[in-house]
C-alpha cells in the first residue's frame, strides 16, 4: 500500500508541458494545413502558354508594299494591338515602370519580403509616408492577378487574398524568367480607357511604338499604372516624381495632350475604313490588299477638295474606285472622306445607286457588235413616247431639247437619251439586262420586262466597284475578268471571258475619247478632256441624286461618285461639276510623268471617210466593223421606212369637251412610210384607207387602232382611251 502510494506521488509530480506542446504542435498543423488550403492560388500558365493566348482586338488592313492602311475593332471587350517582345519596348520604359513598381523586382523570386515588412509597419505604426507607396504588391503578384483575375477580385483585399496573390508570384517565379514576368505584365496591364498592354498604349495614348518612347514617355506610362483613369494635374504630378526632375513643364504638357486622346486620334492613319469593316473580320488578321497607298491619298485628297468645294448644302458624299486595267487589282478604294457627311459609316463605293447615262456604252456597244446600228448610224433625236405595261413611257434628254437627227457617235458622246431609248427597241431590253448583268451588274436581279425602256437611260441600281470594272471589261477590248482586293498570290486565278467584241470595244471607247463629238453637250474643254488619250462617260440619276464619272486610260480604270448617301438630291451639281473634276485630278495623278496612249486598232475594224447629209455633223474618218462602213450616211427617206402610226400616239388619253357637241370632235391620225394598200383598223372594224387622212369621231372608252398591209397582216397597233 506504501509503495503505490509513493508511485502515485511520482506520477503526480511528472510535467505535462509535452502534452500541451504536442496538442499545440497539432493545432498548428492543423491551422498550417487549412491556411495551405485556404490560400492556395490557381494554377498559373506557362509563359509560352500566355504568349499563343494572346489575341488583339484590332485586325490591320495594308497596302500591296506591307504599309498600313487602316485598322477595324474586332474585338470590343478590349483594345490591344499584338504581342511586343521585350526586346522591342523602350530601355527607358522598363526602368521607370521597374522603378516606379517594383524595386526591386531583379533580385526578389516573386515577393518582396522587404516590403512586406514596410507595409506591415505603415500599417501597424500609421505611418502616411509609406502608405502612399504601393505597398508590397510586386510586379509579379501583379501579373499574376492579371492572368487570373479572380486572384485580384474587387473587395477581396483581406489577409487570404493577399497570401494567394503571393504564392501565386513565387509560383510564377519559379517557372518564368524575370524577363518574361516583366514583358508578360507590360502586355497585359491595363491602361487608360479600354487600351491594354504597351501596344496598345505606345500607340493610341502617346503616338509612337514602344521603342520610340522617350523618358518623359516612360514616366507618364510609368504614372499612369497605379491609377489609368488619373486627370492631367495628378498624372503629371506622379510622372514628375518617377522622372525625378525639377523642370517638369513638358511632363505636364504632355500630360494634358495623353488625357484629351489627341494621339489616339492620330495613331490609326485611317485611309480606308470602308475597305477595312468589308475585308476585316478576325481579331490580329493582317489582310495584305492591291491598294496603293499612294494612289489610295490622292484619291481621297481630289474627293475632299472637290466635296469641300462644292460645299455640304450642295453635296455630302463621294466615292473613288481604281482599277488596273491588266490585272484588276483595285489600286484605290474610297467608301467616303467624312467632311460633313450625315451617313459617313455608308460605303458608297459598295453601295446601290441609280446608274443615269452611264450603262449607254454597253447598250451601244451591243448593237454595233450585232451590226444592227454603226458609230455613223443615223438615230432620230425627237420626241417619242413608248407604250409600256406600266403606261405611257416619254424620256426626254437632259436639257429637254432636241437634236433631230444625230450619228450615234454623237448620240453617245452628248449622252442623248432618246437616241439611246431608240437603240434599245432596235437591241431587246432583256438582251439588254442580260448583257450588263454578265459585265458584272449583279444588282440587276429582274428580267427586261421590270426595268422596260428606262435601262437605256440607267434605272437599275449599280455599285462603283460594278461600274469600274464594266468599264475596264471595254478597255481591255472587251474581255472581263473580276476585280482583285488581294495579292494574286492569295487568290484561285479566275480565267477572264470575252463579253464584248474587241471591234464594238474599240469603237465605243473611241466615241468615249473623242471631245470634239461631246462639244455640244459638255463643251470643248470641260473636265473630261486630257491631255492624253482617255475614254469617259458621265451620268446624272433621276432627281439629280447620283452623280458619276467613269473612264479609262491606256493602264486605268477610274471611277467617281458623288452624291448624297441619305438619298436627297443634289443642287445646281451635273456631270461635269460634280464627279468629273475629282476623276480628272485622280487620272492625271496616275500619269503624272506618263501620259496614256491610245489603243491599238483591233482586227475587224476599218476605218472609211463619211458624210452625213441632214444633220449638222461635218465630214469625217469613222471606224466600223468589217462589212458595215458607208461612205453616206443619211437619214432614210419616209417612203423607205416601215409604215407605222405616228399619231394618235399609243397610251394617249383623249378628253371629250363637254361644251363641243360630239359630232364636231375629231382625233386626226397620221401614217409614216409607204402606204399604198394599207388600211386602218378601228375597234377591228375598217376605218379606211392608211393614206387617205381618216379622222376618228371619239366615244368614251378604250379604243384599239390597227395598221394592216395588203396581205392583211398588222404591221402597227396602238391603243388610246376617251374620257
């Protein structure tokens, strides 16, 4: 009994601090293990990873030589341009933003204990000197926050997010290089307004690339990463401390101009935005185009003087298009040069618009290779109204006059209209339709019968890049090939089709060249006239709302529209005053130092002397196809024309006068041609003989009138109605 109790005792006085070491020793472990787990970060990505991710928001547009054109957003969420080596951004840019940062960024491994220690003082000890530092965040726990930004969430700035942040940069930096983690965060910080990485900045905020920024550059980029959103006081009073300078008055300025977005304004040279939203379509796409950046500025340079000049109450809107007339490659292509325009986002080189006289030298073009009319061919210039299943259709020329009878080269120079409506019944309007739409007029998806007379005179709706390359289809002597945006090498080669004769090609830019036979329309020294050989046609829509000029040297296609693109009409503009001064500046630039010459002759075409007695056209050389030339040309006497009713004209609508009696109305009706042994046809029921003058007493209704030959056959009907 004596000896348990001494054990008892023994036990009793034994210390119990191991167990409590042991038990504190757990709960340490315990509390170790969940800290581990609750401040455990994402895992981070490779550098190489980063890089293949990394997508622009902007998709560049250039010239044939690799020169920038133009830039188009793709990608809204946010604007970066591509990747920058580091090798590539300014010595001084990397010293100011590791200074201003992170001092010691080069010989930490992601954290900067040194400073965690300071940011524990300030905070412990209050001190306001040290709390307007950034505190220990390091370039690394930065960047790591950039690549996961659920590492950096808004509000989440307890002790747990702080610890994630810095496993996170010690992960970081054991697997990266410092030179990595540094060029990674330049790329990937983000800047003022949606601008992210050095790209991006260096461009829209300064105007320069990220190896041409200065100090100054370096401090106010440096200045700007702690708050993007800064005015220009605090911005330039940060810069100027990263600087470490005195004089800091051109900080400042500079401050001011980053602030107001000037060189943003600036950074995209912006020549062809049109071309960019239609060719644009995926974030870091380079797209290598035909234009010329030097043929593509003096476009928009003769379209803004012109438009300018003209002033915005008269016209808004223009458009330039050039081609190259061997290869189809689109040297210019101007959508709008802005200026007043109310609708600059409108591509009006892609953009539908009446045609106006420009589709008559396809419809020529036609039928002199048909042979049914030749450049001498005399064509009546007198009133004409045409039943139509729309009503009665009347064109009238542009300055509703007459010419009587005319050639169809001056018919087609002076752009007449009835003359080339009066070609159009001899061709067939859906031949017609059918022709414009194989030189490349896909906006003309009706048939004949929808578009009816008026397509002689441009009804249907055509683009300029339609217009330009129609147009080089008869330069090229009428052999069509598609219009090129893109470096041959990018394309599948298209093999081109002879659409027009190479003789009714020839003769139709021969009439388009020739001054001398539009004098009378245009004057003898008006806008189309150069001093080289060049064909040209202009056109004027209904209501005057488009206005166009078209024409072609020995190597060029140019095509001018001006207008406005809301559709309101234009004032006191025509042909000559409006597209043809931007189509002159634009060819003689394309010559400057090279004139055009004319083209060679073609086989299948003979040249003959002329005269053409009953118009005022003097004697002259005319080219022909092979078999059509006459040494005369003169209009046909009546006698050798075929009969038809010239009057009651059909789709006439009479009125009875109601203060006449019936029986003293008349309608008189008169016949061209010969007549011996025609008879009229009224109602189908016989009016008399064509040649005896036979009146018609009118009674309200419809009324069908018919010329039939000795055999009985109708040669001419027409119908009217009395009211």
């Amino acid at each position: 009994m004596t000896m348990f109790k001494e054990s008892a005792a023994s036990l009793a006085r034994k210390p119990r601090w191991p167990h409590a070491l042991a038990w504190a020793a757990l709960a340490a472990l315990i509390l170790t293990t969940a800290a581990h787990l609750a401040t455990k970060p994402p895992p981070m990505p490779s550098f190489a990873a980063v890089r293949a991710d990394w997508q622009p928001s902007e998709a560049w547009l250039t010239d044939r030589d690799g020169r920038l054109l133009d830039s188009e957003r793709v990608d809204f969420q946010r604007r970066r341009l591509a990747w920058v080596p580091l090798k590539d951004i300014s010595p001084a840019v990397r010293t100011a933003v590791v200074q201003s940062e992170d001092r010691r960024f080069w010989s930490h491994g992601g954290v900067d204990w040194l400073a965690v220690a300071s940011a524990v003082r300030a905070r412990l000890t209050s001190d306001a000197r040290a709390s307007r530092s950034r505190g220990a965040s390091t370039l690394a726990m930065q960047l790591a926050a950039f690549l996961d930004p659920g590492l950096a969430q808004p509000g989440q700035r307890d002790w747990r997010a702080k610890l994630r942040q810095m496993r996170a940069a010690q992960h970081l930096a054991d697997a990266w290089t410092h030179e990595q983690m540094l060029e990674a965060y330049l790329n990937l910080v983000p800047l003022r307004g949606e601008a992210q990485g050095i790209g991006a900045g260096a461009a829209g905020l300064f105007g320069k690339a990220p190896a041409d920024m200065n100090r100054s550059d370096a401090a106010l980029f440096a200045g700007l990463l702690p708050s993007p959103g800064a005015g220009a006081d605090a911005l330039a009073r940060r810069a100027c401390r990263i600087a470490a300078t005195s004089d800091c008055a051109a900080i400042r300025a500079a401050a001011a101009t980053l602030v107001s977005g000037e060189h943003a304004a600036r950074a995209d040279p912006g020549l062809a935005p049109h071309l960019a939203v239609r060719l644009l379509d995926k974030p870091g796409k380079r797209v290598a185009t035909t234009i010329d950046r030097r043929i593509q500025i003096a476009a928009i340079v003769a379209l803004r003087r012109q438009l300018a000049g003209l002033g915005a109450d008269r016209v808004r809107d223009g458009a330039v298009v050039v081609l190259d007339n061997a290869t189809g490659d689109v040297l210019a292509y101007v959508g709008g040069v802005g200026l007043q325009s109310t609708a600059a986002q409108v591509d009006g080189a892609n953009a539908r618009r009446q045609a106006g006289s420009t589709l008559k030298p396809h419809l020529y073009a036609q039928v002199i290779e048909h042979g049914w009319l030749t450049a001498a061919s005399i064509l009546d210039d007198s009133p004409v109204q045409l039943d139509t299943a729309s009503g009665l259709y009347v064109p009238k020329n542009y300055d509703r006059s007459f010419k009587g009878p005319v050639s169809v080269r001056h018919a087609l120079a002076a752009s007449l209209n009835v003359p080339a409506v009066r070609a159009l019944v001899i061709d067939d309007v859906q031949q017609f339709r059918d022709r414009l739409w194989a030189l490349g007029y896909h906006g003309l998806v009706e048939d004949g019968e929808y578009y009816g007379y008026s397509l002689a005179l441009g009804s249907a709706e055509v683009s300029l890049v339609e217009q330009a390359n129609a147009f080089r289809t008869l330069a090229n002597l009428g052999n069509w090939s598609p219009v090129r945006y893109h470096p041959a090498r990018h394309l599948r080669q298209v093999p081109p089709r002879q659409i027009v004769s190479p003789a009714a090609a020839f003769i139709v830019g021969d009439i388009l060249a020739d001054a001398s036979a539009r004098a009378d329309a245009f004057g003898a020294d008006s806008a189309l006239r150069l001093p080289f050989w060049a064909a040209v046609k202009t056109g004027t829509s209904k209501g005057m709302r488009d206005n166009w000029c078209v024409g072609w040297s020995d190597r060029f296609t140019v095509a001018v529209w001006v207008g406005n693109l809301e559709g309101d009409s234009m004032r006191a503009v025509s042909g000559t005053s409006g597209a043809a001064p931007v189509w002159r500046d634009v060819m003689l630039a394309l010559h400057a130092g090279r004139p055009g010459k004319p083209p060679a002759m073609p086989a299948g075409v003979e040249v003959r002397p002329i005269t053409l007695p009953g118009t005022r056209e003097p004697p002259r050389r005319e080219f022909f196809l092979a078999g059509t030339a006459q040494a005369v040309m003169a209009a046909a006497p009546a006698t050798a024309r075929r009969p038809r009713i010239t009057s009651p004209v059909s789709g006439s609508v009479y009125a009875l006068d109601p203060d006449i009696p019936p029986d003293r109305q008349r309608i008189a009706v008169t016949v061209s041609g010969s007549l011996a042994g025609y008879r009229l046809i009224l109602d189908k029921k016989p009016l008399g003989d064509a040649d005896a003058g036979q009146q018609i007493m009118p009674r309200p209704g419809a009324h069908m009138l018919a010329l039939v030959d000795p055999g009985g056959r109708t040669i001419d009907r027409i119908r009217f109605t009395v009211r």
